[in-house]
C-alpha cells in the first residue's frame, strides 16, 4: 500500500512503445494501457512531470557480450520504439530513449529529475522484471521514494511479474493500485 507520494513526485512509464506492446504479455495490455493513461491524465491535471521511457537496444554493447540466453532475435517494425498514441504527450514531458534496461543508465534521467526537485517516482510499463525493475533499482541507488503501480504493469511472463512485484519491490517501495496512487497524488502536500 501507498502511504503517501512527495511533493515532487514524476510519473516513469516505461517502454510503453508499439513493438513492446505487442509482445505476448501475461495480462491483458489493455488494461494496463488504460491504468497506464489514468495515472498520466492525473500527472498532467496535477501538474507534475510525466518521464515517458522507450527502448532501443539495437546495436547497444550490452547485446553482444558472452551469456548463455541470447537475445530473442526479431525482426523490430519501423514503428518499433514509437510510444503508443494512448499516451497523451504534452509539452514539457520528459522523454528518454534508453538503450540498456533501465532508464538511468547514461540517460541524463537522474539530472533532470534533479533540476525538478524531484523525490519520489511512481514506476508503471512493461515488463515488470526487466524495465520496471531495472529503473527501480537504479532509483533506489540514488534514493528516490518510489510507488508502484501494480496494475499498470505487466511482463512476458507471469512468474517474472510475481517475483518481482512479491520480493523485490516491497523491498525498495510501495505497492499499490492505480485509483489509490491517484487518491494519494490528489491529497499530496
């Protein structure tokens, strides 16, 4: 549970992009789509920052070093990284590419949280163990209060969802439901 959201708290969506999207999940992606909207619709009323993240890792260093599970070799659309339309961009959101699993890593993300003065994050996307988590545990490194939205998250499978959200998000933040985390953005001091 959500016991309360900082002041400066950003939305972090994560990897919300057609090619991921698309992917065999293991929730409904509509729903987490539409839970995904709510909590930027209500980042935007309150005016606050909304980080929309995609992923490009074509070419990136990390896909070519020694490990037994290669990466799943797809042919990725033109259209690939584009965010979903769902999405509502604004003027003034903050969009990062990352080319590695979390959002942190050589993005400039933490900087310009910084020059915000932000504090808390609420973490949102897909897939839970690979791009949520990641974010989430580069966020906790650099001490950001962090909120999840459980229900506005998914993954490729449903064990790697599980564990993370069972035994390592309790770890580093709240978990919550998206209408929750909205009643708390909206009493916030």
């Amino acid at each position: 549970m959500v016991t309360v959201l900082d002041k400066q708290t950003a939305l972090v969506l994560i990897d919300l992009q057609k090619g991921v999207v698309n992917l065999p999940l293991a929730h409904p992606v509509e729903n987490v789509i539409s839970n995904a909207v709510k909590l930027t619709n209500a980042f935007h009323k309150a005016g606050l920052p909304v980080v929309i993240v995609n992923v490009d890792s074509t070419n990136a260093a990390w896909t070519k070093t020694r490990k037994d599970a290669k990466p799943v070799n797809r042919s990725m659309s033109e259209d690939w990284t584009q965010i979903i339309p769902q999405i509502q961009q604004q003027l003034g959101d903050i969009l990062i590419t990352k080319h590695t699993w979390g959002a942190f890593h050589e993005t400039g993300l933490h900087h310009t949280l910084q020059q915000r003065h932000i504090t808390g994050i609420v973490l949102a996307g897909i897939a839970t163990s690979i791009g949520v988590e990641s974010t989430a545990r580069q966020a906790s490194e650099l001490a950001y209060n962090i909120a999840f939205a459980q229900d506005a998250m998914t993954d490729m499978f449903a064990e790697a969802h599980e564990k993370s959200v069972q035994y390592i998000f309790p770890r580093i933040g709240e978990l919550d439901h998206t209408d929750a985390i909205i009643e708390k953005l909206q009493g916030r001091e």
